[in-house]
C-alpha cells in the first residue's frame, strides 16, 4: 500500500471534513484562438495523464486510512474525457466557475477532469481543473508544457516522444517518509523540525488585527474576491537592488513590504505571515506534476527596539525568519498547527490570516502552432482560506499582484484601498531604505485631502462674550418667554433674569468672583437652573457636585479644587456641613437662605470669553478625579453650532446630572437660543421622570445616554415617539437598538453624539437615515466634526491613517 504524502493528506483531509469546498480544486482555463484540432487535443490530455502518475491516482480509503491507487495508462478507468460543448460569451464567467466549482470524489475519479466550451469556429475555452491533492501551483508550468509537446506530436500523428521522468510521485512520497521518520522519535528530523516551530511561534498572536469592514462570522464561508494591483518596472528594479544590498531575495523584501505595512494597518508589532514553500527540495522534482507544496509561517517583530526601525531593518528580520522557516520547512503545516494548539475557530485560518504568495518559477504557458493560447482568470479565486492573501507574480515588465480578499469581511472598495496601500508603502520603503517606517506614505495626496477635509466641521462664527451676556440679550428680546419648566413650576426669561442677578449680588458680596469656584450641590430642579446662571453672573465658575457619588470622591474634589462657596438645596444641606469641616476658608450656603439676603445693588462683573464656566470632574485614566476645565466661549461655540437650528430643540430636556457634561447641552443651547429647559424631577427611575417631564412639559428633544436609551427602545418607551430629536452618546448605542428606533419611530430623528468631557460635550455628531435599518451589518457611526472643529484617526506616529484603519482620535478647533 503506497500512503498519501503529508501535503496529500492535507488536502484529502479537508475533503473528508467538507467534501463540497471548492477551495480543494485548482484550475488551468486556458483561451485558444485559431483552428484547433479537438482530437488532437483531447490525445495530447491523454498522454499528460498518461506521463504523470498523479493525475491517475484514485485514493480509497480503508478504515478511515487513505492511500494512493495509481491506475496503469491503459486502464479504463484512466480514460480522460474531453466533452465539447457551446457557450455564449455573456455565459462563460458563470460557466467555468461552475465547471471549477464541482467536487470530486477521489475515491472513484481521476483528480482531473477536463472540458472544451467553444465560443465560435476558432475560438475556444479549455477549463482543466484538478483536485488540489494531485496538483499545486509549480505544476502548471510542466503541464502546459508537456501538453503542448504531447499536442504538436499527435497534430503529426506520432506519440511525444519525451524523455522518461526520473521519478514518479508515488516515489517522493516513500522518499519524504523515510527521511523524515517518525514525529514521536525525538532524533528525527521530523521531531527536531516541530521543536523549532513551537519555539518560534510560541506566544503567537490569536488573530491579526485587520482593517475589516464587519465583524468575523462564526463560521468562515470562504467567499472571495480579487482586487489588483501592480508595482512597475522601476519599482521592480529597486526591489531586486534592495534585496542584494540586504543578501535577501526578492521575496524577503515583498515580505517586509507586506509586514511593515500590516503594522501600519493596525495589526501590531507581532507580524505573522503565511507563505506557500515548493515542497521540490530536489532537482528530480521539478518536472513533476503532483502535490509538493506546504505552508509555512514567518514571523516579523515590527517593534522598536532602538528607535523606529527602518526598511532596511525590516528586511533584515524578515531575512532571519524566512531562512529559519525554508530551513524547517518539511512538517506538514496540519503537523504543526497540532504542536502549537492555538485557539481554534471556524471563522479564521489558523496561525496566520494573510498569504503571501510570489509567483516566480518556471513561466507556465502553452504554445502550440496555429493556436495564440492565453491564460484566463474566469472562475479563479472564487474561494480563499485567509482573511487577504497577496499574489504577485514576477514579469518583464513589473510585479503584477492580486489581492484576493474574504468577502466575509472586506467590501471591494476597502480591498483596493488595501492594494493601493501596499503599492505606495513598498514603492516608498524601496526608494529609501533608511527612513523609519512610520513614515512611509500609505495614500496619495488626493485620498489625504479628501481624508483631512472628511474630519472637518463646517467653519461657523463664535459669539464674543460670555454665557450671561448672550442670556440676558435673550431676556430682554422675550422677557415673557418660559425659560424653565419643572414639574408645577415655571419661570420666564425674565423672573430667571431677575432670581439669578440677585442671587449673583449675594454670591458676589460672600466672595464669588473671577478666578474662583463656587460648589454646587442640589438636585436637579428649576432652582439648580437658577444657581448655575447666578455663579456665572457673579463671575465665578461653578462646580457640580453629584449628590449619588461618595464622600470620599467629594471631597477629594474638593480638596484639588478649592472653592470659595458651596451651595446647597436641604437634600444635600447636611453633608455639605459635614464636608466643609475640614475647610476653614469653605462657607456652606443653602440656596433658599441667600435668597432671602437682600441684593447689594452692586454692579456684576462682565466674563471675559476665555474665563471658567465650569470645572467637571472625570475619573480619568488613573481612576483618580480628573478636574476639566470649560471657558465661556467654549460653551458658546457649542450653543453657536448651526446642527441646533432645525427646529427641533425648542424644548430640551434636561435630565442628566449637572456634573453631566450632557448638562451643558440641556441648559445652555436652549437657554442661549431663545427656547425652554424641561427639567425633569430627580426620581428613581430614569426612564419614568423622562416620560413624564415629555408627556407634561411636551419636550421636543433630549440627549439620551446609549444604555438607557437601549432600554428605553427595548420597552417601546412613548416618549421616545414624542420627542422630535433624540441625541444618543456616552457610549456607541447598540445597533439593533438603532433599528428598531428607525422602525418604530420613523417620526423622531435620531442623532448620535460623540465628545470627551474636555471638548464641551459633543466633539463629532452623526444622524441617522432611514436606511440604516435595512443594513443589518451596519454599525452607528459617530459622524464628523461639529462646527469649527477637526478631527483626526492619526497612528503612533501622528499619520494619519487610511479609511478603516484603527487608531487614535485626534481633536482641534474651538
């Protein structure tokens, strides 16, 4: 019994576990123009057959165990037919990937099969397509050849007259056995090999980080599409003296090219590669159709370990890897994804998501007289087992690549971006081997312009001033005008403009002024509204304190930021006491007794634009308080921005708490614009006082923070089909949640909002379309900038990065 060879095994294993994958079929789809002698031809297929032991191997199986049952030439059942049939040219894509597609059964069929479709009298389609177990990528070369020789002969009437391989497959096959030996003997070759690679790949990442357009599927479909690409005969010339200054191959430098660019893509420092290897270790090989390939992994440390290395580095380290992997590079690849054992998943190639593949052996092409033959790409690359997998192969005149891409993950738009990506980055690593690789260009000066300008917010002008001067010029156009709503009580413009300068004359005369705090513990209600305005009026910067945290990080804000005042509501009159004990220089004031003071009368002192709104406290990275401070002008550069002039924030809601940055939004665009704060009364449930503060005070829009709003969609909460416009943020809002509010309530526009705590509450913004609900892959976008603002995604090196590539945000503008 003469067993598989490991690569064999490899592919007939795959067959077993999923008989209809197209991925274990190759394919020659070669076009013929100019009188073609069919018999001719279908003699010539026959002979190939007959040459080659492999494409005459049925492999049966006998209690689960596979070997190899090579039929004689002569035999029946190794009869090669070669039907003939007509196909319109509009059909002839879907014809061949059709002919490619179809499974074999190895156990009862040759592993080739051939077809001849006929476009007309002198032009024909030859599809040959064979099972990945008979053939590989080297094997097209002495195909084509010995075909073409068989072809010339039997057009003469004669056999070919070819000399004799020195070895068949079957041959290689003991050959690879015996040298090898046993993985379980600890001296073989086979075993020392395995120690290598678990070595080497200990510690490999689980998955490589990629720019994908949607999440991994559970289960990997396969499905692929091609994107091309090409580096010209220049950029090739510079390739070949690189890889000679650096005593690399050609390939080395391609791999380098291929690593430092995935790190730039977001991938990491750790770079594993996948790589087919010829499998023909002898010169007897090379004539020889059958299965030799096997994969290997080279593995590329992309970091810095004295500085940014350069291209040249790069090169270096892939020369290292490369070597170590050829010079272990007989373990079957199945061998070794066992010795490694990394976590396995249906949804992703093992060890390596991405290939990459040079084409630069034996040029494979038929010629035979009378005939111009040319290879065709129709029904190739159909299927891919890797996230990406880059082909290039090797011509007179420049590298010409594919990309071929898992349709499971990328769009084709991404995948040519990707392609471009590599032609610039290895052009650019290539004609200067010394700059770091950070600095390589990854896209041309049009898609960065185009990248720059997407970041930026329409330019708008910034009132001068500050927050109580644009509100009382407010009060004075609608005195009578409501301001505030909460539960029974309202307030015009006018008796707010009244409460808060007398209660700023009091703040004022107890020490409130430029340059300091003042605290402000209360609840929300229409006199917090009142307190806020005051302590800006008085020309201090208020300090929100939320009553829900605990006393330890209360007072450690109060200890960094010092205020001269803390004003309080009787639910939070007696902590406060209790906190102002360890301050000789903190007067806690309640705010219904200094509104029972009589005013000073004096003059309030005007805030200058770039003077402290507010001070808000994050928890920062550290999970220590964090103070953030916002000036006048910076809140009214939010409340100036032209997205509040739609019509649908007359009425805002404000729920959030007033340490919130939310806040500012709920306050002071209404306030500043003419239009009415909702407030609703603190309650338990978040979800019941903004149903009830909508259905009494009918509010026309609210900010919403992404978990209560899944919930509020969740439970088809009314007020969600009674406010106007709803700003959802905090975090990304669940994308079902997004749906289902578009479906629902097609009459509320939904927003999502999208800022730190340090750029005045919203930074980038994003309304929603109808026909996000339709895409069920889509994800919440979080939009572009608000006016006078930009924003950048820029890499460790301050670049920035092309379309879907991760990195940092980065913020400027008002």
């Amino acid at each position: 019994m003469i067993p598989l060879s490991f690569s064999q095994l490899r592919f007939w294993f795959q067959g077993e576990v999923d008989g209809r994958d197209e991925s274990l079929n190759t394919s020659v789809v070669l076009r013929l123009s100019g009188t073609l002698d069919t018999p001719a031809l279908a003699a010539a297929l026959q002979d190939v057959v007959g040459r080659h032991e492999s494409l005459r191997t049925l492999f049966p199986a006998q209690d689960g165990e596979p070997r190899q049952q090579i039929l004689e030439p002569d035999d029946a059942a190794a009869r090669l037919e070669l039907p003939v049939r007509p196909v319109e040219s509009a059909a002839l894509e879907r014809t061949v990937a059709a002919a490619v597609d179809r499974p074999f059964a190895l156990a009862l069929e040759l592993p080739l099969r051939a077809e001849l479709l006929s476009l007309g009298r002198e032009e024909h389609v030859l599809v040959v397509v064979v099972h990945h177990v008979a053939f590989d990528g080297w094997s097209v070369a002495p195909f084509l050849r010995d075909l073409s020789v068989a072809y010339r002969a039997r057009l003469a009437g004669a056999a070919p007259g070819w000399d004799e391989l020195p070895v068949q497959y079957a041959d290689f096959t003991l050959w690879q056995r015996e040298v090898l030996g046993s993985p379980e003997d600890e001296g073989s070759v086979f075993a020392q090999q395995l120690a290598h690679w678990r070595r080497a790949l200990d510690g490999l990442p689980e998955e490589l980080a990629l720019p994908t357009d949607r999440p991994r599927p559970p289960v990997a479909s396969h499905r692929a599409a091609v994107a091309p690409f090409r580096l010209d005969r220049q950029a090739q010339g510079r390739v070949r003296e690189v890889a000679r200054e650096q005593g690399a191959s050609m390939f080395m430098v391609l791999h380098a090219g291929l690593a430092g660019l995935l790190h730039r893509l977001g991938a990491g420092t750790d770079i594993p590669v996948g790589s087919p290897v010829a499998g023909r270790t002898d010169a007897g090989l090379e004539d020889l159709v059958g299965c030799f390939v096997n994969t290997v992994v080279v593995r590329t440390d992309v970091s810095a370990k004295s500085g940014e290395p350069d291209f040249g580095e790069l090169v270096r380290r892939v020369r290292a890897g490369v070597l170590a992997a050829l010079t272990h590079q007989d373990v079957p690849f199945e061998q070794l994804v066992e010795a490694v054992n990394p976590v396995r998943s249906a949804g992703r190639h093992p060890l390596f998501q991405v290939m990459l593949v040079l084409q630069n052996n034996a040029t494979a092409a038929m010629r035979i007289p009378g005939i111009e033959a040319r290879m065709m790409t129709e029904g190739r690359d159909r299927s891919v087992a890797f996230d990406l997998l880059f082909d290039i192969t090797e011509t007179d005149t420049g590298l010409e690549g594919r990309l071929v891409y898992a349709e499971d993950l990328f769009d084709h738009a991404t995948a040519e971006r990707l392609a471009r990506c590599y032609e610039r980055f290895l052009t650019a690593a290539v004609a200067d081997t010394t700059l770091p690789i950070g600095r390589l260009e990854l896209m041309g000066h049009t898609e960065r312009q185009a990248l720059l300008k997407a970041g930026q917010g329409p330019v708008h002008p910034v009132p001068e001033g500050s927050v109580p001067l644009r509100f009382q010029e407010q009060a004075a156009a609608s005195p009578d005008a409501i301001a505030v709503l909460c539960g029974d009580t309202r307030l015009s413009y006018a008796e707010l403009e009244s409460r808060s300068r007398r209660l700023a004359e009091t703040l004022q005369g107890l020490g409130a002024a430029r340059e300091r705090y003042v605290a402000v513990a209360m609840e929300r209600s229409a006199d917090l509204v009142v307190a806020l305005l005051a302590v800006l009026r008085s020309g201090a910067a208020y300090l929100p304190l939320d009553l829900r945290s605990p006393d330890p990080r209360l007072r450690a804000i109060l200890d960094t930021a010092r205020p001269c005042l803390l004003l309080t509501d009787p639910s939070a009159h007696r902590r406060a006491s209790a906190w102002a004990q360890a301050y000789d220089d903190l007067t806690v004031l309640a705010l219904s007794d200094a509104e029972r003071m009589p005013g000073t009368g004096r003059s309030l002192p005007g805030n200058d634009g770039q003077d402290a709104a507010y001070v808000m406290y994050t928890s920062g990275s550290t999970g220590r308080p964090k103070g953030v401070l916002v000036t006048h002008r910076n809140i009214l550069a939010l409340c100036a921005d032209p997205c509040w002039a739609d019509g649908t924030h007359g009425r805002v809601l404000a729920h959030s708490p007033h340490s919130f940055d939310a806040s500012t939004f709920e306050l002071w665009v209404p306030l500043l614009g003419g239009g009415t704060v909702v407030v609703a009364p603190p309650g338990e449930s978040p979800a019941l006082s903004i149903e009830q503060a909508v259905a009494r005070h009918g509010a026309t829009s609210a900010f919403i923070t992404a978990s209560l709003f899944n919930v509020l969609v969740a439970q088809r909460s009314p007020a969600l089909g009674q406010l106007r416009h709803i700003w959802v943020g905090g975090e990304e809002p669940s994308p079902a949640a997004v749906r289902r509010m578009l479906e629902d309530f097609p009459g509320t526009l939904l927003t999502n909002g999208y800022g730190p705590t340090e750029n005045t509450t919203f930074t980038t913004s994003h309304r929603f379309r109808p026909e996000f609900a339709a895409r069920a892959a889509a994800k919440p976008s979080m939009g572009r900038g608000l006016a006078n603002t930009w924003v950048y995604v820029l890499d460790g090196c301050l670049v920035p990065v092309p379309v879907g590539v991760v990195g940092e945000l980065y913020v400027a503008g008002a």
